[in-house]
C-alpha cells in the first residue's frame, strides 16, 4: 500500500514558495535601513557625510551597469575603498555649512558682517576677521568687545576634532604707536592674545597655535585705504590636512609661534 506523504513533510522544493526567499531578503534589508537610521539619529553631519559617501561608493556607476560579473570570490571589490574618494571633502563641507551658520548669523545681527567672513582655503576652513573688531591701532591687547564674538567663534570650532591655526596678518604700513616697530611682532602678537581667548573660552590647548606674517600675506594688494584694511585682519584655520594643502604657500606648523 502506498503511504501518502504527510502535509508537514517539506522534503522537496515547491516553485510557489520562491516568494518567501524575496521576502526574507526585503526583511533584511528593512532592518538594516532602520538601523542605519537609528545610528543616524542625532542629526551628525558628519556620520551623515561619511555615510553618503559610501553609499555612493557602493553603488557606482560600474556596479548598476553590471559591467563585470560578481562572483563569491569576486564580490569583495564591490567595498568601497577609502582611498577612493576624499576622506575630508564630505566632512568638511557639512562643518563649513555649520561653521558659517553659527558665525555669520552672530556677524549679521551684530551689524559687522562686512568684517567677519567664513572662506573655504586649501587648508580647510578660514574664519577671517578684521583686526578692527578685535584690537586698538597698533596694539595686540584684545578690545573688551571682541570677546564676544570669540566666544562665537569657539562654539563654531569646539565640536570639531580638527586642528586650529590662528594667523596674525598687517598691512605694509608701520605699526601706530610707540609699542610695536615692526609688522611681525605685531602680527605674532595678535595672534597669540585670540589663541589665548579661544583657550579661555575652552578650547583645547593641544589642538592650536599662532603664527604671524606681517604684511607679506595679503588677500588683496596694499593700493588703498580699503585693501589695506581687509589685509589687517586675523585668520583662524580649521585645518583638514586629508583634504591637501596649496603647494603655492607653504604651510606653517599648527603648533608653536612663527617669529
């Protein structure tokens, strides 16, 4: 007598159960999706920018086209390599957007946004600020005022890893006063008094220094009253060095003084 095959015996593959394979991979995926949303929950720009980056990694050109067959021994070089796409732009982009929403927005309502800007430099990022808001004619003791706008300044830069290099720069004319004969100890000055308030205000001692170029850094040539004054100014770098820096100035070191 033949014995009938019982309902709960799944020896052999049906073709109407395929589905469940579909099902399971879409599952997997869902959860690895809200996962990813979970570690993204704190609104990081800069987890987010990494993430997109190997997202965009992942899914290149080359993979969705299908140009090469992946196999099991093959697949590992669907990973996307780190050295194949900048480690730095993604993260700076994201803190250059934060850097200059928490500076200008505090420039703007005080009325010195033609003073402050927030520039992208081959370093990194750039908060340059006019030697006006900060100091008295040839002196390099802050103005009481200047505080303030420091304390911006170090909330911007706190939350970053990245080292700071503060600049001192003049113009090409002397020193005013009897305190200062020369535009190099004027500029070093200046910017060790801002290195000292951004580490008064919390900042790290291990992750800035100051260095000062006098006159021979200028953003545009000494030709009037108006060039000379956007020369006269102090620049506080957030450097990104995976990022690269400008083979046509030489980098000063992030730590110590510059004489």
């Amino acid at each position: 007598m033949r014995r009938r095959r019982r309902a709960s015996d799944h020896s052999e593959f049906h073709a109407d159960e395929r589905w469940l394979i579909t099902y399971a991979d879409m599952i997997t995926l869902l959860l690895a999706v809200f996962i990813v949303l979970y570690a993204l929950s704190d609104t990081n720009v800069r987890k987010f920018s990494a993430f997109a980056q190997s997202v965009a990694a992942a899914f290149s050109v080359d993979i969705l086209k299908g140009t090469e067959a992946t196999t099991v021994t093959s697949g590992q070089q669907m990973a996307p390599m780190t050295s194949s796409f900048d480690a730095g732009s993604g993260a700076l982009s994201a803190d250059m957007r934060s850097v200059q929403a928490t500076v200008m927005d505090f420039a703007i309502q005080k009325g010195v946004a033609s003073q402050v800007s927030v520039d992208r430099v081959p370093e990194g990022i750039a908060i340059r600020i006019s030697d006006a808001l900060l100091f008295s004619s040839g002196r390099a003791a802050l103005d009481e005022r200047s505080r303030v706008l420091l304390a911006r300044v170090v909330a911007a830069v706190l939350p970053l890893p990245n080292a700071v290099r503060i600049e001192g720069h003049t113009d090409t004319g002397q020193p005013a006063g009897p305190f200062y004969t020369d535009n190099w100890s004027l500029s070093v000055d200046r910017a060790v008094a801002v290195l000292r308030a951004m580490v008064a205000g919390g900042i790290d001692p291990a992750r800035v220094g100051a260095a000062g170029y006098g006159e021979y850094r200028p953003l545009v040539p000494n030709t009037d009253d108006a060039s000379r004054a956007r020369n006269r100014r102090v620049d506080i770098l957030i450097l990104y060095p995976d990022v690269g820096v400008s083979s046509a100035a030489p980098a000063a070191s992030p730590f110590g003084v510059i004489p």
